[in-house]
C-alpha cells in the first residue's frame, strides 16, 4: 500500500485494534493502520489537534470552525490563536452561525501559511495577535483584483476569459494566463459516424471579493463557457483562496452541466495556464509525483545516459533541480554538441482507472509519443520550469476521480502550457443519457409495475442529468526555483490530504452545537463493548468496500452502493433503484456522528468525499428540478422521486461548520426555496390515495418534506439570524402543533411563500397516518434540535408522542391514537432512537428498557459475526470479502439508533 493510500481514507479504513479483532483472517490480510490518535488537553479545553495527527510538513494556511456553548461569547467576539508553547499566531477571526439569543454558535477561523502552530494550538477568546509584516492584501481596480500574500501577486481581471491574468513572485511572473477550457463530442464514440469536436473558454460574468484579509483573502469568479461560434453554457464557480505569506493558491472549482445529454457529450474540462521559462533548456525540469512519495524527473533536456560525460556536477544538478554548472565546466563534447541533444516538450499523465497510470512525452506537436513510465495511482501533482523558477500543479482525489490527466506542453519553448484535466480527454466522452428506453412503461400503471420489480421509480423525463454539478480542488505554487524532490512530494501529500485543524470530541458534545443526541465512546461494560466493537465493524467495512469495489470515478466517488446481491456477490449496481445510494436512510449523517463522537481522520474524510458528491452529483443546481435531490438509482440522477429529503442541508451543515466551506455554504443556500417546487414535483404523486392538498399552494408530509426544509431553514436562521427563517419554522411548528393528532396527521396543506410562508394546514380530517420514512432522513436529529432552538411547548409535546408511539404496541397506538398509525415496522432498529428520546425526555425507565429491546432485537446485527467470508475462484472475477448481511439502509439506521440510544438511555443499557 502506497503512503498516499495510507493517507487517504477510502483506501484503507482505520480501524481499532477491538474491532479488528472481530474481523476473519482472510478479511484482515491488508491490515488497516491503527487509527490516529485523538489529541486532547485535559489542561486547556480549547487546545486543538491537527486532524491526521501531526503539524504539517507544510503549513499553506489553515481554516476550520469552532463551536461555542450558547451564551457564552457575544457577537463581534474577538479571539486570538497562540501555539503549543503559548506564542501569539496571527488569526482572522468571522461569524459562521448564531445561537437564537444571538450569541455565537460558530465561528470560523484562518491562520496564515508557515504558521509553527505545533500540535496543539488554540483559539480563544481575547485581543488578536498584530499581524507582522506579512499579510494578505487585495487592491480592487475598475478592470481587476490584485491579491498580494506577501510572497507573491496575483491579479484577476474582472472580464474576459482569463481567471487569471498573471501571478508574479520578486517582480517577476513566474505563472501567465489561466482560463478554464472544455472539450465536448456531438456524439458518443464509434456511434453514428464521426465525432465532431467543439472547443469552449471561459468567460467571467462576475467577480466578488468576499474576504480580503490581512490573514486570508477569498475571490469568487463566476462564468461560462464559450464556443468560437459564441455558445455559452457549462456554468462555473471558482473560488482563488490566498493566505498570507504563502507561495501557493487553492482554487475550489464547480460546475454545472446544463447542456443535451443526447447531444453533448462532455470530454474534457480542466484549467489551463502558461508557465514562462527563462533558463536553458539542460536547466529546465518536470516533475510528476509517483506513488509511495516516489518522483518521476526529467529535465527538457536530459544530460543523463549521454554517449559523452559532462561531468558529476552537470548530472547531479540536473538531478537535483539545480542550475547546472557554467558550460566551461561542462565535458568538451557535451559542451560542444549539447544543442544535439534533443528537447522533450510535451508530457503527459494520465490516470484512465483506479489502478493505472502513464507518463508519455514527444519533442513537440507533429511528432510521435515515447512511452515514459507506467505505474499504478497517482497522486496528482507536477512541475514545469526552471532554476530560476516555475509551477507546482495538484488535483485533489486525482486516481480517485478518473479519468484525469496533467498535460505539459510547449516546454521547449519561451512558454509552457499547463493543462489540468479534471475530466480527462483521452478517455471516453461523458454519456450522460438515461440508461434505458423506458418502453412498456407509458402509463402510470405500467411504472408502478416497474417499482415492484426493480424498485426502481421510473418516470420519462425524469431521469436526467440536467443540473448535477461537479467540484474539484487545485492549488497551484509559484516557486523561484525548481523544488527539491523531497519538498515536492511533501507538496503532492498536502493536494492529496490538505491538512486540517480540529477541535476534541469533547468540545463539541460541551457546545452542544448539535443537539444531545450523541456521546463519546464508552467500553466499560461488556454490551458497550459489543456496539462500540460494530460500529467500528461496520464503518471498516464500507471503508474496504470503497476500495475492493473500486467505487471511485468522476461522477461516482464519494458514495457508496445500497443493496448487496449474494447471488452474483456483488452489489446490484444495475438493479432499478438498489443501487447508488444517494444519502437514502442518511449515511452521511451515520458517518458525521461517528466523527463527532471519535475525533477520528478516517471518518472525516470518508464523510468529507459524501459531502462532496452528494453536494454536487446528487442535487440538481439549474433546471427543471433546481434545488431538488434524487432518490438511489442505477445513475446518481436516473431515479423519478426528485425529492427535498436528498437534498436537505442536514446532510450537509456539519461539514460547513466544522471547515467553513463556502461551497458546501453555497449548496446550502440554493435549497432554501426548495419548498416552492414541492407541488410541482409532488414527492407522493404517485401513490394512490394521497391526501390533496386542499386550498393552499401545496401539500407535504410532515417526514421526508417538512423536517428536510427544517433543516434548510434552521441553518440559514444560524447563518444569518434572520428572523424570516425563524419565523417560518414557527408557522409550521404552530401548525403541526394545532393537528388533530399532531405528527400522526402526517401531511399538511402547505404556503410556501407569502405573508404566512411556512404555515401548515390540516387537510387530512381526522385521519391518522405515519410512514416509516418521516424520521430516518434527518427528521429525529432536526426536531430535537429545533425543540431546543424555538420554545413551542404544543409542537414538542406532539413531537414526543410521535417517538413514543411509532415503535409501540399497537394497543397503545390505539389507546392513544384511537387506532393504529399504519407505520410500516420494517424500521424498528433504527426507530428505537425516538423511543430512547421519548424516555429521555419524560425519565422514564419503562421506556428506556423498550428501546433496547427494540434496538438489539434485530438478529442481523444482534447475532451476525463481525466477518466477513472470502470468497474466490470462478464465483467472481476477482477474490472478494463479503458480508452478504450488510445493507445500507440497515447499516445507517443501525449506527444512527447505536451513537443516539447510547447518549440518550445509555444508562439504561443492561448486560
């Protein structure tokens, strides 16, 4: 295993060595590294911990978010940052959210690159340190931006097709025009005769400076893409991030595909740059990072491997990335007749699988490409320039996002070209066509007929791909002088795993920033141990899936598979609705409990590459269904349940406030008028008998659509404190609370907008009502929170009966109720959370008791080995572990139920 498997999650899961133990020998070949340790301070509650474990190699500036208890620090709170030892750090210091006495709940925080933090570093409260002379500065002018780190200056034109004009470092630019490109096809290759190719640039359309300084400087360009012919579409966002006294830029890059899946057939897209090269050709150098911090160089041209010597010096400067020696050093034929040594001016990597790269070269356009090395994942990172300068390039996830490639071209010359692929176009063109014809299903009937058999919810028109968004990340350095090659691989690890502070488990759950519902690890008796043991079982597991599947790709990675199929010992990748996940029973929310609670990197950026799919793929950002999530499919956007419960912000509110990421910030905004597309794209329109709507705009069910809108609006509420949000949570609390059977009415007339937006309506009678789905998108972890945040007594009590009712017996549904509520009990596992809370909230032991009965009655994870079986030879393509019991559904609802009965009703656990 390569170190930059090691240090990537989805390679390898980090396991504990307790839950290991429960692993069988076959499934514990390629044993995962010990987990990182958790840094606390039992001395300094504040003290905050690198997330992998140790201080950066390399320090390119730092931002992460902190959490503080309500009422503790007013608004417009200053906070200072010092080191291990006690030195002042500089620090830049902005609200992220608010608790509802507007006293901050979050705040995000940017140190500046070369910060010695040490291990330990904190924040708090008090006077910032004085900046030194190095800081970040941005300078607005009519036609651009200029942003100076103190090390170098990069100026953005405001217009045109450059994102950047040029960045210079001592006066000199040492990195030239960058613009994004894309490539597409009029058709898919080897279908319907030839391909005709169009090319596209970018246009800016906006450019805003939403931070300048003095620690961190943010510029957000917004554009399109442009044809020769004056065809605009492809939509992108790129965010320049500059931190003071740094040599390097990020740039987090969206877009969106708004184009005909049945007639644009994406390529390519990448970002595309010149490198200016002043030095000699022999002082010239590329560099691509291998695996296991392996290096391939060269230089343009190579003084190695010569029928004539030039000398030790000239050839372990070249080596080295140095200035070779003057000529009259040289050997006297190399000297003489080195201008007949030939110049190698383009290279290519390219990464087309999981499991295999190439580098190739050719001298220049025209001529033929030499084979140049092969190996098995990189990392992503290369180099082209000089001694006397030149650019470091890197895309995040590189093997994982296949196919990307890194294109060098024009090295020979006064300028090279810069290309990074974040689609690759030597591989296929993207077919983003639905992959069947749908035929035989005309009517509604006949896919309802489809549902049955596949589970697959099919509606024409409805699977399409018009929307979905893809983000990448890149940073660039412009360096004065070639690197050495031990500082470029520790450049290629940072692309790969930017490093990222954090806060103890412990201060979170003493925040209580959210809610009550989890608990730090606990293996005092021997049942703790057994659930401790099973859900480190079971993040492993999936963590290995990620890797022995190889569900990695452009559109793919970051999400996993839904429902195992033992027959063929593979997932049912191609079976209607079983397959992609697509946050279904709220994995995502699984995972980022589990990192709360643990503290542990693996977690993190197992959730964190969710987070990036599930932001971007499974959300529909223009179009028809803007603002709407699509349910698991065979394609991430096939399925025809566009629904608000995928794309709720609960899936997505831990990752912004513990990172203060703008884009998943910028997601988070887009569903906030989600709810006006709920009668258009009603979520139950399908199902006969539904309840209309009545005389109100629309109708939603008080689960799936009202508690996944109660996320958007609760965060945005915190973001900003407007009252606006507030006030529409109260209307359909106060609604909710005036049902003649409160959350057991199950569905409301609904006003999305106008004077009374938000409000909720009974349109159902006296009818009683309940599905199995209303909790288990978010739904428990929302209402418990919004209790706590807005005080109406009617809407908690209905809120508790709900949790205590759903798993009882049906005779005291009845007796309660007047008669059973109709739930489906296929969820009781993962429902035994809302009877813990339900005891939690009255004390009540009975019900504690029930509630793990309910949680440990389930034989599929009360009674199944934590193994899995080996299974090989013809049976599979290739050898696999599988635990053929293991579902995704169960596995989020199980670990969910797991980390919240334990902190509600732990005490309550009998062995």
């Amino acid at each position: 295993m390569t170190d930059f498997s090691r240090r990537h999650f989805f390679k390898t899961a980090a396991l504990p060595v307790s839950g290991l133990a429960g692993l069988s020998t076959a499934a514990s070949t390629a044993a995962a590294p010990a987990p990182v340790a958790v840094a606390t301070s039992t001395t300094d509650p504040s003290a905050l911990r690198w997330l992998d474990g140790s201080a950066p190699e390399l320090m390119l500036g730092a931002t992460l978010g902190l959490p503080w208890p309500r009422g503790e620090q007013r608004k417009g709170q200053d906070f200072r940052a010092v080191d291990s030892q006690g030195k002042p750090l500089a620090l830049q210091t902005w609200p992220l959210a608010y608790w509802p006495d507007g006293s901050l709940k979050w705040t995000a925080h940017a140190l500046p690159a070369g910060a010695d933090t040490g291990t330990a570093p904190s924040i708090r409260p008090g006077k910032s340190a004085a900046m030194a002379s190095t800081r970040v500065s941005v300078k607005e002018q009519a036609d651009a931006v200029e942003v100076d780190t103190g090390v170098i200056r990069c100026r953005l034109p405001r217009q045109g097709a450059r994102l950047i004009q040029h960045i210079e470092r001592d006066g000199r630019v040492v990195m030239g025009s960058c613009t994004l490109i894309a490539q597409t096809d009029d058709k898919p290759d080897a279908e319907h005769g030839a391909v005709t190719q169009t090319a596209f640039e970018s246009r800016t359309t906006q450019l805003s400076v939403e931070q300048s300084g003095p620690v961190r400087a943010t510029i957000k360009v917004e554009g399109l893409h442009r044809s020769a012919a004056g065809r605009e579409w492809l939509p992108f966002t790129v965010r320049f991030y500059f931190y003071a006294g740094a040599e390097s830029v990020r740039a987090m890059h969206s877009f969106v595909f708004d184009g005909d899946d049945q007639k644009d057939f994406l390529r390519g897209i990448g970002l595309r740059f010149d490198v200016p090269l002043r030095d000699a050709p022999y002082d010239r150098h590329v560099r691509f990072a291998g695996e296991a911090g392996g290096l391939w160089a060269e230089g343009v041209r190579n003084l190695t491997g010569l029928r004539r010597e030039p000398g030790a010096a000239v050839r372990e400067a070249q080596l080295a990335g140095r200035a070779t020696p003057p000529l009259e050093q040289w050997g006297a034929q190399v000297r003489k007749l080195h201008h007949r040594i030939p110049t190698w001016g383009d290279y290519t990597l390219s990464q087309l699988s999981a499991d295999g790269f190439q580098i190739k070269k050719r001298t220049k356009a025209g001529h033929g490409w030499i084979p140049a090395a092969f190996g098995r994942r990189a990392p992503g990172t290369g180099y082209i320039g000089g001694a006397g300068g030149g650019v470091v390039f890197g895309l995040r996830d590189f093997w994982q996002r296949h196919p990307v490639q890194l294109d060098i071209r024009n090295a020979h010359t006064e300028a090279a070209q810069v290309t990074v692929w974040m689609h690759a176009p030597e591989a296929p063109a993207m077919d983003l066509r639905f992959y069947h014809d749908g035929l035989g299903m005309e009517t509604h009937e006949q896919e309802l007929e489809g549902l049955e058999v596949t589970y697959e919810d099919y509606e024409k028109g409805f699977g399409t791909p018009v929307g979905i968004a893809r983000s990448s990340e890149i940073t660039l350095w412009a360096l004065a002088a070639t690197p050495t090659r031990e500082r470029l691989v520790q450049m290629a690890a940072a692309v790969q795993t930017p490093p990222q502070l954090a806060a103890a488990p412990q201060r979170y759950l003493h925040a209580g920033v959210f809610g009550k519902l989890w608990s730090l690890p606990d293996r005092s008796t021997p049942t703790r141990v057994k659930i401790e043991d099973r859900l480190d079982f079971l993040f492993a597991f999936y963590a290995r899936e990620v890797e022995q599947r190889r569900w990695y790709g452009f559109w793919d990675y970051g999400d996993i598979r839904h429902t195992y199929d033992a027959d063929r010992h593979e997932w049912r990748y191609d079976v209607g609705g079983y397959a992609w996940d697509n946050s279904e029973l709220s994995p995502d929310l699984w995972l980022w409990y589990a990192y709360l609670r643990s503290g542990r990197a693996d977690i993190f950026r197992f959730a964190e590459a969710m987070v990036r799919h599930t932001a971007d793929v499974d959300i529909y950002h223009a179009g028809r269904f803007k603002g709407l999530g699509t349910r698991h499919n065979v394609q991430h956007w096939g399925c025809s349940a566009k629904q608000a419960r995928i794309s709720t912000s609960a899936n997505r509110r831990f990752y912004y406030y513990l990172t203060a990421d703008e884009r998943i910030g910028d997601v988070m905004r887009e569903v906030l008028d989600v709810d006006q597309k709920l009668d258009e794209v009603d979520p139950v329109r399908k199902i006969a008998g539904r309840v209309d709507k009545g005389p109100w705009p629309a109708r939603i069910g008080f689960g799936t659509d009202w508690g996944s809108l109660v996320a958007n609006f609760m965060t945005e509420w915190e973001r900003t404190g407007d009252v606006r949000w507030r006030n529409k949570l109260l209307r359909g609390m106060q609604g909710i609370a005036a049902m003649p059977h409160g959350f057991f009415t199950g569905s409301g007339g609904y006003e999305p907008t106008g004077p009374n937006e938000g409000a909720l309506h009974n349109v159902s009678g006296d009818k009683i009502s309940a599905s199995h789905l209303s909790a288990v998108f978010g739904g428990m972890e929302m209402m418990t929170e919004l209790v706590e945040l807005i005080d109406v007594p009617a809407f908690k009590q209905a809120w508790v009966q709900y949790c205590d009712l759903y798993n009882a017996p049906r005779e005291q549904q009845v007796k309660v109720l007047g008669a059973p509520h109709g739930g489906s009990p296929v969820l009781t596992v993962g429902h035994s959370r809302l009877t813990a809370y339900a005891a939690a909230q009255r004390r009540d032991a009975t019900l504690a008791q029930r509630a793990w009965r309910e949680f440990l009655a389930d034989e599929r994870f009360g009674a199944k080995p934590l193994k899995t079986t080996r299974i090989t030879g013809p049976q599979v393509l290739n050898p696999v572990d599988e635990a053929a019991w293991i579902s995704t559904n169960d596995t989020a609802q199980w670990g969910l139920a797991a980390i919240q009965n334990l902190a509600l009703v732990g005490e309550h656990l009998k062995d």
